[in-house]
C-alpha cells in the first residue's frame, strides 16, 4: 500500500461480517482504500490505527466495545477520527463518544451519503493534523 492510499486509509471495525462488506462496498466505490476486522482485537493487533485515516466502528460488539476501543486508542494517544455506527445508540453513549471524540455517532439504518460525507471530511482534517497535502485526491 503506498503512503498516499494509507493515508486515506479507512478502518472498519464490526463484528457483523455483512455490516463490514457493505461499508467496504461503500466506501471504496469512492475510491478510498479499507480494511475490515471483525473485532476490536483485532483491529488493534493488525497495527492498523497508526495507519488508517479515520475508523467507522460498531457500538456494541463482544469483546472490546466501540467506546472501549475508543478510549483505548485515546490513551495510547492515537487520533484517529472515530466515526460510530449502531443500532443499539442512546443519547447517553452518543454523548459520551462525541465527549471523548468521535467525529460521528451514526444509528443504523443511516444515509450513506451522510457517513460518505462524514468520512471524506476526517480523511481530510486528519491529513492536515498530520501536515499531509491533497490527501482528498
């Protein structure tokens, strides 16, 4: 993978495999590159947040939850831009993810017109924290 398609790298993280192939379909019939995990764990020892450009992550999942992974990754101090997707939201946990920095708290079914235009503006914002140039393209 080149340096410039890692870094519009999108993360899909969810424990429902078909969830993950239609957000991968999505995704890249915008010409942005994904990789997909099942899990949190797995997600985390693939080393992909340190490459991704933002990560769409389901709520609830066994294991390591998406607020779970979120802080974990806020922790190790990776600013990957967190976008949630669920079915099982409440205000409460929205509140507590945007608080903690998520970007968007998406409840399924969503328009996919608004995640498309949710991802391209973190691609972007996360390209210019890292100091990185026509990121977009």
């Amino acid at each position: 993978m080149s340096s410039e398609q890692s870094s519009r790298l999108i993360a899909i993280v969810d424990d429902d495999e078909s969830v993950q192939i239609a957000l991968q379909d999505l995704i890249e019939s915008e010409g942005l590159p994904t990789l997909c995990f099942g899990s949190a764990e797995q997600f985390l020892d693939s080393g992909a947040q340190r490459k991704a450009a933002c990560l769409i992550a389901d709520v609830r999942m066994p294991g390591i939850s998406g607020l779970e992974l979120q802080a974990k990754l806020k922790g190790d101090r990776c600013r990957i831009p967190i976008i949630f997707i669920t079915a099982h939201g409440d205000a409460k946990m929205r509140i507590q993810a945007m608080r903690d920095g998520a970007v968007e708290f998406l409840t399924k079914p969503f328009d996919n017109a608004v995640l498309l235009e949710t991802v391209h503006a973190a691609v972007v914002d996360h390209a210019k924290a890292l100091g990185l140039r026509d990121s977009n393209r």
